[in-house]
C-alpha cells in the first residue's frame, strides 16, 4: 500500500514536468510580462536614402552598420536582416540585399525602395 501511494506520488509530479517539456499545452498566463524580441541589423528608411551607387564598401557600413550575412563565396553580395517579435505578437522580418561590383556599391534590393525626394 506504501508502494502504491509513493508510485501514484512519484507519477502525479512526473505529469506536469512531462508535459511542460513536451510543449503540448503550453501555458499563457494571463498579466505576464513577454519579452519583445530584435535580432539582427535595424534598418531605417533614412539609412536606404543615403545609398547611393558608387559607394564604397567602407562608405556602405558607415551608413547601414555591418552587415548580418557576408557569404564567403559571394564577397560582393550583403545581406542586412531584421526581425522583430513583440511579446507574445506576431514576428516581423525586413531586409535588404546590397550588390558590389569593384568595391563599388551597384545595386540593391529588399523591403525597402529609395525615397525619390531624398535621391535628388
């Protein structure tokens, strides 16, 4: 009868930690602060307007930081990438692609298009 009550015991703690490792039913307790979580390089609309083709590769990190991705087998291609996911909210992504050809800045693409105001 010991026995039996210590094994019922030992498998009603067993439960909750199964499952929660399981991540089937994962709790949402209401009032609990989530955190928001940034990853990567932000990238602002102000920083895409200052691009210009013929920038430096020097030129380019000085307005748009390191960028988040250099491929080794592509040295001139970067990729700058942003994710954000607010607590608990949905994630979001940008990004933008920049091309070299010489050390020269040629072209570059992604979420982001040039202002046609700031361009002149």
């Amino acid at each position: 009868m010991i026995k039996t009550r210590l094994s019922n015991l030992i498998l009603i703690a067993l439960v909750p930690i199964l499952t929660a490792c399981s991540g089937i039913g994962s709790l949402d307790f209401p009032g609990v602060y989530k955190i928001a979580i940034p990853q990567g390089n932000i990238i602002t609309q102000d920083m895409v307007n200052q691009l210009r083709p013929g920038m430096s590769k020097r030129q380019v990190i000085f307005v748009m930081g390191t960028p988040l991705v250099r491929d080794p087998f592509h040295q001139d291609r970067w990729d700058y990438i942003y994710s954000f996911q607010p607590g608990g909210g949905v994630r979001g992504q940008e990004r933008i692609t920049v091309f070299f050809s010489d050390d020269q800045l040629v072209s570059f693409t992604g979420d982001f298009i040039p202002d046609p105001e700031e361009q002149l």
